[in-house]
C-alpha cells in the first residue's frame, strides 16, 4: 500500500485581524474573496484544499500569481498557521507540535527550495550547503562530507570554495537544491525554483531535478505558474484559482478531461504528443474480417506520437498489447481526437 506523507484536510487561510469573524460568514453564507473583502477587511488566501502526497510522488501545485499556491505550501511546514484546517506530517497534525518539536520537523524532515536561494554571499559554496547541519552543531568533518556529497548529486563538484558570486543563475540555483538535501528529508518543498531562469537553463534543471528524484525518491510538493513545468515534472497536478483547488489528477486527467473553462483555457495549449497514451484513447478491440497479423502493435503506455509513426504507414488500426493479449485498438479518428485532447 503507497504510504500518505502529507495530508492537509478542509485547510482555510483567511488573512486579517476579524480571519475568526470572516470565515465564519464565509462557510455560512458562501461569501466569496470580494465580499469577504468588503464586509471583513478580510483576504481570502487558502479556501477549504484538501489533498494527500504519496512517497515519492512530485506533486505540482499549479496557478497563476495570486491564485494562493504559495500560500498553501507554506503550511506544510507552518511557515504559516491555517485559520481553519488540518495538516499532517507522516501522520502527525504539525499545529499540536511545540516550537522545539516544530523545529526538529523543519530541521530533518522538510527541506525548501525557494525562487530566489538568498545564499549567503560571505560563505562559500560548500559553507552555504552546510549551514542546516552547522546550526544542528554537526561536527564540522561530518558537515564537509555531507554537503560534497549534496554538491556531487547536483553536479557541482569542484565548486564547493567558490563564492555564490561566482556562479551563474542557474548554478546557484543547484545550490540551493544540495543545501535542502544536505539534510536528507523525507519531504521536499520547491516554490517555483526555476521560475527566474533562461527557458534552456530551466530545461536543463528540471532534467536534472527528475532525475534527482528518481534516485533519491524524495517526497516533492512542486509549486509553478507553469503548467509545461507542471506537466513535465509532476505524476499528479493540482490547479488553484482564488485559493480554490479546482482539479488535481494527473497530467493526461487534466489534459483530456479538464474540470471547468478555467482549466480548459489553460490545457488548450499544450501539446499532447508525448503525454496522451494509448489506454486513454483506445477502444475495445471487436471481431473484424481484417487481416489483424498486419496491424501494427503498440503497449498501452505508448504515446501518441509513437501511435501515429505506426498509423502513418498503416491502413489499420494501432492494435493494443499489453503481456501478450490484445487489450484495445486506436483507430485514426481516436488519434485525432487525442490530438484534441479535452476539446
């Protein structure tokens, strides 16, 4: 059974000195963010998300600036407290945690990345990383060896005595990535890590982050504006707006089966090539007079563009196989249509 590692159940953040007053009316009357504003003062940040993170899941949160998706990762760690809501933490609820016990999470279980890494520019590369473990009084001998193994895992090797200054955009960047592993969490934060840098350079790091998480299987909450990011990088996408969770699912859910004309506007553009799969679109496979040992073959997991390499030169459909037995077929009007995705 896949483990649940974060979990944040019906959490509310209302921001403002009457947050109590305002949510009350907000759950009463189904106020909405203008008129919790209006009547309370009151800024609706976070309203009623719930969802759960499996290990070793990325998990993209999802939304434009102001749609509160930063907000929201800010309460996995309790930067900042809900007005309402549970979170937990391995199966702990993080707002029963004293400071100390909070502290000890923040140390050992949670690293964050943020936009920009605020390295501290008098200190080398190698002291950046390891600050986390100096402030736990780490023996110094055993902090070197942690923060150039963290530095070899993002390809900085060689780097650890040069000063931040010293760097590309993209270099410190990675630093700050081996400074959140250097603690080995369970759980990593990541609020649009990339989001500053060159389209190649942000190409490159998401390479590298993938394959980072695949050898470590770190537990990842993913925040991006950018739902290309998204797709790439996460196995499950949520889509916020106004504070509102409005769809989680995978990327192909969200592509193919969008939950509203805000999501919709938003998958419209994405090419669907290289994420649709065959066992989305196929259909069930029907007795037929053709000569099937001709038609091409393809597993389940096959992409559409890998699909229509094999429709082109074939008049027949794309049979689906999946260990040995014929699970499905995709027709070309199937292949059109999935090109359309959710249209």
């Amino acid at each position: 059974m896949t483990e649940t590692v974060v979990k944040l159940s019906n959490v509310w953040k209302v921001f403002g000195a009457d947050a109590a007053k305002a949510l009350l009316a907000i759950k009463a009357e189904g106020l909405i963010k203008a008129d919790a504003l209006k009547r309370f003062n009151c800024v609706v940040g976070v309203r009623d998300a719930s969802f759960e993170v499996m290990r070793g899941e990325i998990f993209c949160i999802m939304g434009l600036s102001g749609s509160g998706k930063s907000t929201l990762v800010r309460h996995v760690n309790r930067l900042i407290a809900p007005t309402s809501g549970r979170i937990e933490i391995l199966g702990r609820d993080i707002s029963k945690l004293n400071e100390r016990q909070l502290r000890e999470v923040r140390a050992t279980q949670i690293g964050m990345v943020f936009q920009h890494m605020a390295l501290m520019p008098h200190r080398s590369v190698r002291d950046n990383v390891c600050y986390p473990l100096e402030i736990r009084q780490i023996p110094k001998s055993r902090r070197w060896a942690i923060s150039e193994h963290a530095l070899q895992l993002v390809d900085l090797g060689g780097y650890e005595d040069r000063l931040p200054s010293e760097l590309s955009g993209g270099m410190q960047q990675r630093v700050g990535i081996a400074r959140a592993l250097a603690s080995d969490p369970e759980i990593l934060l990541m609020d649009e890590p990339f989001s500053a840098l060159d389209p190649l350079i942000r190409m490159q790091l998401q390479d590298q982050f993938l394959q980072l998480a695949t050898q470590l299987k770190k537990t990842t909450i993913f925040i991006t504006h950018d739902l290309d990011e998204a797709i790439r990088i996460g196995n499950r996408i949520a889509i916020m707006k106004d504070g509102v969770i409005v769809q989680v699912g995978t990327p192909e859910d969200i592509v193919l089966n969008p939950a509203d004309d805000y999501v919709r506007a938003f998958v419209q553009g994405i090419s669907k090539l290289k994420l649709v799969r065959a066992h989305s679109i196929m259909e069930p496979v029907a007795p037929s007079g053709l000569a099937l040992d001709c038609a091409p073959r393809a597993h389940p997991d096959s992409t559409l563009d890998q699909l229509i390499d094999l429709s082109v030169d074939s008049d027949l459909p794309v049979f689906i196989v999946d260990d040995g037995k014929e699970v499905g077929i995709v027709t070309k009007q199937a292949l059109l249509r999935g090109v359309q995705g959710g249209k």
